[in-house]
C-alpha cells in the first residue's frame, strides 16, 4: 500500500503530546472503535430479536398439518414444514415469524384438507356410478 495521495496525520498538540496520566487516554490513531462499554455497566439483553417473548406461543397446527399430508402431500408438506418452525421461532423471540409460519402452516393445511375431501368424494361418486351403470342383464 501507498501513502500517496493520503493526507497525513495532525501534528501532535504543544506539549509533547504525550500521555500524561492525569486525564483520559488520546484516542486511538483509527478513529474510534467499540471499547466494550463503560465498566460496571449491564450486559446489553439477550434473546434474539426483541428480547424474551411474552405469553404462549401460537398454535402451531401440527395435526392439521399432518392430516392435510395424508389427505394432499403436494399442499401438506408445506405445512408440516411451517408448523415445524412455529416454536424455534417463537423461542427465539421471533414472534412475528412465529405468527406468521402459524397462519401459513394453517391456510396450507387447510387447502390440502378441503381438495383431499373433494377428490375423496369425485373418486367416490366415479366408483358408484360405474357400478350402476354395469348391465348386469345377459343378453342370450
């Protein structure tokens, strides 16, 4: 590296600019940095991103996530993957994560819920009416 074009550092103060002991020490030659904080003073608060929740955490619709599985795998996979993230979220004080994975894993359930019956009752409907529609008459 090169110091050229760079501006070069202020002179040092009239009196030898040296530490003296009896004030607080220059600063130092970077311009700065964090110095860890005061001594004595409270660590800063854990807990992620707004410190502890508070109450329980949603419901995170595991079994409905799971019957949506049984009934559509293609909308319950999702689902089960949303449910499984509700409580690693909401312990990690991501609440509005928690709420949100919830209300996904919820809504996806349910889709696979609902077009699992629908398909259930198509099928159904389709078996029974082939079974009527056989002639069970011999035509000898």
């Amino acid at each position: 590296m090169s110091d050229y074009g760079s501006t070069p550092p202020p002179p040092p103060p009239p009196g030898g600019g040296g530490y003296d002991g009896g004030s607080t020490p220059p600063p130092p030659p970077s311009g700065g940095g964090y110095d860890g904080g005061a001594y004595g003073a409270p660590p800063p608060p854990g807990g992620g991103y707004g410190g502890p929740p508070a109450g329980p955490p949603p419901s995170n619709n595991l079994v409905l996530a799971i019957l949506g599985l049984l009934c559509c795998w293609p909308l319950g996979i999702p689902a089960v993957v949303f449910a499984a993230q509700v409580n690693g979220k909401w312990n990690a004080g991501d609440q509005a994560g928690a709420v949100e994975a919830a209300g996904k894993a919820k809504k996806f359930a349910t889709i696979a819920l609902v077009l699992g019956i629908i398909a259930t009752l198509i099928y159904v409907a389709l078996i029974v009416g082939g079974v009527l529609s056989t002639d069970t008459t011999t035509g000898m």
